[in-house]
C-alpha cells in the first residue's frame, strides 16, 4: 500500500503530482505540513488522473508483493531440485532463499532458508543465522541449528561441522563420531572414508579394512605410494584371471570415491559394474566394464557410462557421448537416442538429447514429452522446465501445476 507519512508520503505525493499533470493539470501545490495536494487551475481530465492514479498504485503494490510471493510460487525460482523420496523438492526462490515444493506443485515449505540440501531419510538440512540443522517435511527444526556446516542423511548418520573439524550425527541429533577429520564422504555401507589418506573408518569411528560387497568374486591387490602423488592400484580377479586393472590417483581429492570401484548391478543375476580410472593431463578419466560373473564374461568394455541398476530389463549405457539401451546380455534393444541417458523409473527415462532438450522415453522408445531441462521421475513426479517457467508433471508427462 502507499506510505501515509514521512519522506514516503513526500515521494507518493510526487508520484501522483507526476499523473496528475499527465491528465491535464498544469500546476499543483502541496501543503508542507499536512501533504495535502490542491488544484490550481479546474481543466482535468478526471478519468485519465483516475486511471494512472490507479495504474502507479498497482506498480508499488505488484514490486511490494514480489518478494513475498517467492514464498508461494516456485514457478520463476532461479533453481529446483528433483523429488526425493519424500515427495519435495528443493527450489531457490529469486529472493535468494531456499524452500520445499510438493508433487501438487505446492509450496509445502516456503523459502525462508538462507542455504538449504535436499530432503534424505525425512530429513532436510538448512542454515539459519548461518548455522546448521535439520528439519522435518513440515518444515520444522528437529536437530538444533548449531554447526558450522553439514550434509545430508545417509545410513542413519549425517556428516557435520564444528570449525574446521567434522564428525557425524543420528537422526536424534546426537553426536556418534566427534569432529575429528578435516575432510569426510559419505556412510556408505557402514564405512565412511576420512581425512585425505584413504582411510576408512566405521559408525563407532573405529579404523576398518575396506570391504567390497564383491570381494568374494574379486580381489584387491597392493597399494602404491609414491612422492607427493598417494596412487592405489586395485588388480581385480574371477575365477583366476585378471578382468581389469584399476587406479585411483591422488585420492585426497576424492574421498569417498574408492568404495564404489566394483558395484553390483542392481535387478540382475550376476553382472557387476567395474570402474577402471586412469590419470591424465587434466585429471584423470574413469571408464566402465559391464562384467557377467555367472558367465564369467566381459560384456561392454571403455564405456562412458554404465548404469548401476536394471529396470524394465533395460540398462542404460553410454559409449563415446551416445546413450542407448542393452539387456541383461549386453545386447542393444533400444538404440541411441541422445549424449545422456538415464535408468527407467515409473516407466518412463530421462535422455538429455543435447543441451536444452530433455525427453521422457516409454520402454518401447516413444518420446512421450520434451522440455527445455527435466529431473528422473521419482514416485511418478518430476520437475521440469518449459519456456522458463518450472512444472510438476506426472509419469504421463501431464502438468500438474
């Protein structure tokens, strides 16, 4: 609404003078005191003044309301996340703060959060007064906002932050490893990699020896340390031959990573995913072989990509920045269809034909929606985003908001 008083009033009364004298008038005066405004002269177009009168008072009123407004709407937000499994989705709003859309395409939490992850496990961590806590999916704060930094839920447990040192908490809020370590990754598989060394400790915080889910098929070979560079040489075996060599290069900048080298194929009998990593000019670079234990057999080799789960008896698969499909055997049934490609979820998967074009694909390869960029579907939602504005839409591609 407009100010009644003080240099508002003042700057309002400008504004209307401004009007005013578009409608016709030719002078006007403004009492000091009581900023009243009166007429000098009689010629007014009375419904031009009453109409730009009414068109600025609408103006102040919209650029008033903006802001407030990125509390309900997330249509406009600068950025969304995808759906969790809680059904939210995180967006920051243009007012530069983070809230929580629903799959009604809803507001569920408003954008009252200076930072803010994404929901894991029914909870969410957020900053407030730049501190760290956690809420609930009705967006109240059930671990205290006390650290310094955290991250979100995995396995019961959630990396923290006090100075410079982190630690893990429960679910409960309370402290199961004290901040110790300067640098931690994810629990995962109860082992959580620590420090910039490579090692791995448990959620007693006890020192482990790493352990693959697949070491009964495969073995771990040495360890290599030279110079300043800590190198980790893996020589992975099966029946007795060496399937393939891998190698992790300066690890401290990747804690967390050597766990997932060997990775089961998720809805398949036997096949594994191997990752071989190899150092280069600028890095290094990892390529993937889809390995069948029961067969004993390399199936695809120097992948891009190769998914960790079979859906639909699809697994998606990239090879020189082109996605297809192949089956349980390696063979392609669905052939390229873009540089990107995803896992089927509810049905349908997300390829990323190039940038800016993003498509929802049924399992006989029908295109079934296009949008400018798009999240995987999750419990039959997704985020997507047409013509710079953001929407909910099902697992039939149909908008929901």
């Amino acid at each position: 609404m407009l100010p009644s008083g003080g240099k508002g009033a003042a700057h309002s009364a400008t504004a209307i003078g401004r009007c005013i004298r578009m409608a016709g008038m030719t002078e006007i005066h403004r009492h000091a005191v009581g900023q009243r405004l009166w007429i000098s002269r009689r010629k007014i177009n009375v419904k031009k003044m009453i109409a730009l009168t009414l068109a600025l008072m609408l103006m102040i009123l919209t650029a008033a309301a903006a802001f407030a407004d990125e509390k309900l709407d997330f249509s406009y937000a600068t950025w969304v996340d995808g759906f969790t499994d809680e059904g939210l989705a995180l967006y920051h709003a243009r007012n530069g703060m983070y809230g929580y859309v629903n799959t009604d395409g809803e507001i569920a939490i408003p954008a009252m959060f200076i930072d803010a992850r994404s929901f894991s496990e029914g909870l969410a961590c957020v900053c407030v007064n730049g501190l760290y806590g956690f809420i609930n999916t009705k967006g109240e704060i059930v671990i205290e906002c006390k650290w310094n930094s955290a991250e979100s839920f995995s396995e019961g447990v959630a990396a923290v932050r006090s100075g410079d040192l982190w630690g893990f908490i429960d679910a409960t809020g309370a402290v199961v490893i004290q901040p110790a370590y300067t640098k931690v990754g994810s629990c995962q598989n109860g082992c959580i990699e620590v420090g910039y060394g490579g090692e791995v400790i448990d959620l007693t915080g006890a020192p482990v020896t790493r352990k693959y889910e697949s070491e009964t098929i495969f073995r771990v070979g040495t360890r290599v340390t030279g110079g300043y560079t800590k190198t980790y040489e893996y020589e992975l075996r099966a029946n007795g031959h060496v399937i393939a060599t891998t190698s992790v290069y300066d690890s401290s900048s990747y804690a967390g990573y050597t766990m997932d080298l060997i990775t089961r194929v998720e809805n398949t009998g036997s096949l594994w995913r191997i990752t071989e990593r190899s150092k280069t000019a600028f890095g290094y670079s990892s390529n993937y072989i889809l390995y069948d234990a029961a067969a004993d057999k390399i199936l695809m080799h120097d992948m891009d990509y190769i998914a960790t789960t079979m859906t639909d008896g699809l697994i998606a698969v990239c090879d020189d920045s082109v996605g297809y499909y192949v089956n349980e055997k390696g063979v392609m049934e669905i052939p390229p269809v873009g540089v990107e490609v995803n896992p089927f979820v509810d049905g349908v998967a997300l390829i990323k034909v190039v940038d800016g074009v993003y498509v929802f694909m049924d399992t006989q390869g029908v295109i079934i929606g296009s949008f400018d960029y798009a999240y995987e579907m999750n419990n039959g939602f997704s985020i997507v985003k047409e013509d710079g504005v953001w929407h909910v839409i099902n697992s039939q591609c149909e908008k929901v908001n």
